[in-house]
C-alpha cells in the first residue's frame, strides 16, 4: 500500500477504520463484476456487484443511508435510494452513501477500460440526493484560481481561461469528453481551438478524477453524463483538490418531478464542489478492468485474485493506493 498525505484533521463521524473499510467493500464489488467481464451480460455484471456491495455494507458498524444509488427509475430491490444499510442501524455512526458498484457496465461486459467499483460515504447530511438525471459537468484539477471554470460561460472561454492560468496556448490544452452524439459540438469547438481530446466511451467519473493526475496530461473534463456519478467525482475532487461544476438536466416533466422529490427546488442552479460533497468524506474506487486509474481485476493460475484500489479522505487529504491479494478461504 502506497500513501501521500497532508496534515491530519480528526472527525466525530467518520472514523479513520471506516476508510480502509470502504475499500473492502470496493474490492468485494469489483470481484462480483470481474467473473462477469468480456461475457456480454450488463444486467449480470452489474447485480454481482450490487449483490456483492450491499453484503459487504452490511457488515459494518454503522447507520448507513443510501442517497444516491442503484435503481431509482427501475426500482432495484437492493442498493435503492433510502435503503438502509450497515450492522448498527440507530446505534452506529449515522453515515450517507453515494455508489455506483459497477461504473460501467457496458465496458466490463465488453471487457473495454476503465470500469470501477466506487462509492463515497460522508456524515449525515453531506451528499447531495441527487436524482437520475443528467449533469452538465466541467471539472478542473489542483492549482488553479478558484472561480475558473464556469457553465456559463462558453467551452472556448473556459478553455481560454485554464490555459492563461497554466501558461500555454489553448491548444495545448487536453479535454477528456465523453463519446456521445450529444458532445458534438463540445468536440467541434474544442478542435477549432486545436485542443487535444481524450474520448471515452463510458465510466465518467474515472473521467473526471484524471484531471488531478498529472500523469494522464489531462487538463479538463467537459461534457454531459449521469447526475449521480457528479456526485461521486465530486466527493473525490474534495478529497484531492480541484474544481467542480455540475447542473442538472432535465428532460421532462417525470424528472422535475422526482428531482422534487428529493428536495430539489432550483432546477436551474449551478452546483460547486461543496454543495455536492461538503464537510469531511471518503472516496473509494476498485478497478474492475484495467484503465488509466487503476488496474483491473486479476485471476492468477493459484486462484489468487489480485486487485488494486485508491481510497481518499477530505479532513485529511489522504490519498491511499492499495494492492489487495484475496485467497479463496476454505471450510
């Protein structure tokens, strides 16, 4: 296990255990998913690691919440928004859980790059519930003027703005969008100003986290994409620096409806780091199949499976990158 870390700062909920506690239950879910790799069987995948998440919560001390998780339009039987988890219910730490137990289903049924298992926990209160809709996101990562990228603004100003701040050209510049028709025009106009664009075909909040890793040489994430998965990339970024915007979309009635539900008032509103993860939380992430964060899962010749996890903390700035072997136990 490998570790990079700023100055330590205790919180009342969220324990130092519990940190090391959700990358347990990244690896659980990552393993569910990675029998299912390259089978072609989304649905398949995806309930292993829903299955494999869920029993892995409930063994810990606490009175966890799902806020944002599978299944709201479906009505998933387990993992669903509000559902209840953890050993210790009205007697445990009172804890909200953001999760996605398989970020891209399609790449892990296709055996393409970078899916994950990922979640982010903070205390009671810190996760915004958002609902399953879309989210217009640009993100950014450390050391840059805070106010710098703005939805308002245009993606030639935005891109304008980053680069004065770094000292290059715009088209030094290098976007990660996801490949979607609806990015059309992102792409168009990143390439009239001779930007580099990294597509991906799925797993944005992988997408997003890249931007506060120099070695990826991505500058921006821009584009459109799940509103849950904002959250999660968003809880990250305040564990690691960098910046943020998200706003929701919306694209009928149905959907204001339900961001209503979960007491979502302005539909317009611009949402930044903080108000999508505030106060202290924990970001946790297992690669199912290799990608340009992490390493996927691995079956070796011995039945030892190998994984490799990042897990980071808000108070604290940790970030944590761990190796995991897993033996099969026997009776």
């Amino acid at each position: 296990m490998t570790e990079t870390t700023a100055q330590p700062a205790a919180s009342k909920v969220l324990d130092r255990v519990l940190v090391l506690e959700m990358v347990r239950v990244t690896e659980a879910a990552a393993i569910g998913a990675s029998r299912l790799i390259g089978r072609g069987d989304e649905k398949a995948a995806d309930a292993a690691a829903v299955e494999a998440m869920r029993a892995a919560l409930n063994d810990l001390y606490m009175d966890g919440t799902v806020v944002i998780g599978e299944g709201e339009r479906d009505e998933a039987p387990m993992l669903f928004i509000g559902e209840k988890v953890g050993l210790a219910p009205g007697k445990g730490p009172k804890i909200d859980i953001a999760l996605d137990p398989l970020e891209g289903t399609t790449i892990t049924a296709k055996a393409g790059p970078n899916a994950l298992a990922v979640l982010a926990v903070a205390e009671e209160g810190g996760l915004l519930n958002a609902p399953d809709v879309y989210m217009d996101k640009i993100a950014v990562g450390p050391g840059y003027p805070e106010g710098i990228i703005d939805l308002d603004k245009s993606v030639t100003d935005n891109v304008k703005a980053v680069a004065a701040a770094k000292g290059v050209e715009p088209g030094e510049i290098i976007v990660c969008v996801l490949d979607r028709a609806r990015h059309n025009d992102i792409i168009d106009e990143l390439r009239a100003l001779g930007c580099g664009i990294t597509l991906i075909p799925d797993g944005d909040v992988a997408g997003v986290i890249a931007v506060t890793d120099d070695e990826t040489g991505i500058d921006m994430y821009m584009g459109q994409g799940g509103a849950p998965e904002g959250v999660l990339a968003a809880a990250a970024l305040r564990c690691v620096g960098g910046q943020f915007k998200g706003r929701l979309v919306f694209r009928n009635d149905d959907e204001r409806a339900r961001a209503k539900k979960w007491g979502i008032t302005d539909l317009n509103k611009q949402y930044d780091l903080n108000e999508l993860a505030k106060g202290d939380c924990i970001f946790a992430a297992t690669g199912v199949t290799d990608g340009s964060l992490l390493s996927g899962v691995k079956t070796h010749k011995n039945g030892v499976m190998t994984t490799e996890s990042v897990v980071m903390r808000a108070s604290s700035g940790t970030v944590r990158w761990v190796k995991g072997e897993h033996r099969r136990t026997h009776a």
